[in-house]
C-alpha cells in the first residue's frame, strides 16, 4: 500500500469510529478499530486494494478477539487475534444476514481528495449491518469456536484456521475437541498443532 493511500486510510479510519459513536478507538498505525467488550475486544481493521492511481478500492476486515484465547497465544507463541474474522466483500455469504445492512462491501475512492461525508456514511452503515450483527453472534468464545471448527458461512473457517480453534480450545479448557478436530488436518500442520498442544497441556499442568 502507498504511503498516500495509507494516509487516507488513517483519516477515513477517524471519521469512521466519529461516526460509529464512542464505544470505538481508531488505532493509526494498525488502520483498525476496536471497542472494548466484557470477552475481549471487537474489531474492525480498513484495507485498500490498488486499482489505477489515484484510486483505491477500500473494503474491511471485522473480527473478535477474546482476552484468555490471546493469553493462550501468547503463551504458545501464535498471532494474537482476531479469533474469528470475516471480510465485508463476503457480505453474501452471511446466511439469514438478521439485518439488511448495505448493498456493497467495498468502495472506490480517490486518494487525493479527503473522505467524504457520503463514504463515511455508507461505511458506518456496512459496518452496523454486517459487523455488530458478527460481533453478537460471536459474543462468546464458545460460539466462535464451533463457528471456526464448522467452517461456518458467517466467518473464515476450516483447516486453514486451526491455530485460531486450538487458542480458543485452550482458552475454554476443551483440549479433547481440539485434539479430535485436529484429526483431519494435514501432516505437517497435524504435526505443529500436536506440538502446541502437547505445550498447551503442559502449561496447564
């Protein structure tokens, strides 16, 4: 990403969480927005695509993090979170979506000219359409785990994603479930995941 482009992204990012009330922080460095919850934290992290200078295509990523999963991952040595994510540009995959929300998951902007109050607006909506609905259904860890391990449509799921299952198995004191869902990975990641949690059990004591 351009140093232009991540600029506008910063200040789109501060008009967004203005716009989405004082329950969100904008963070500059990381384009990400997070709001404090009794599990963890609530994000929403801006992302641009290059089309032709000077015009990008700005979509957002949207996830959840939860306070003993990222202690887990600290611990073993894995990416802090988020632990279930989902992209806007996926909006149709989100079955019996609950609330209408926008009709676009991504918007073309010029990088030269400041945010408008149109984009900003139309982002805040997508975000309160797709995201707070995300961040309810996922309020707690177990929901997000049975949603990851289940490769459920609402999120980024499947094999790809076991770490983020092992930290949230850890987390809920489920090593059993991991260590039958980890049976249908791979045999270099099956290998990786069964030394995490042979450390996992150990930190346990």
């Amino acid at each position: 990403m351009s140093g232009d482009a991540k600029k506008y992204l910063q200040a789109l990012g501060a008009e967004l969480a203005e716009a989405l009330g004082p329950g969100y922080r904008f963070y500059k460095s990381a384009l990400e927005l997070r709001a404090a919850t009794e599990a963890g934290e609530n994000l929403v992290t801006l992302g641009g695509a290059m089309r032709h200078s000077p015009f990008v295509d700005v979509a957002f990523h949207f996830g959840c993090s939860y306070g003993a999963a990222k202690a887990v991952a600290k611990q073993l040595g894995l990416q802090a979170g988020p632990h279930i994510v989902q992209y806007s540009l996926n909006r149709a995959s989100m079955k019996n979506l609950p609330m209408p929300g926008p009709g676009r998951g991504s918007w073309s902007v010029h990088i030269g000219t400041p945010p408008d109050a149109t984009l900003v607006s139309e982002m805040a909506t997508a975000v309160r359409g797709m995201a707070v609905p995300f961040f309810e259904r996922f309020a707690g860890m177990a929901a997000a785990r049975d949603a990851v391990a289940g490769d459920d449509s609402w999120c980024l799921g499947g094999k790809m994603q076991w770490r983020n299952v092992l930290a949230l198995d850890v987390a809920l004191g489920e090593l059993d479930h991991f260590r039958a869902w980890a049976a249908r990975l791979d045999k270099r990641n099956a290998q990786e995941a069964n030394d995490l949690l042979l450390r996992a059990e150990a930190l346990r004591g």
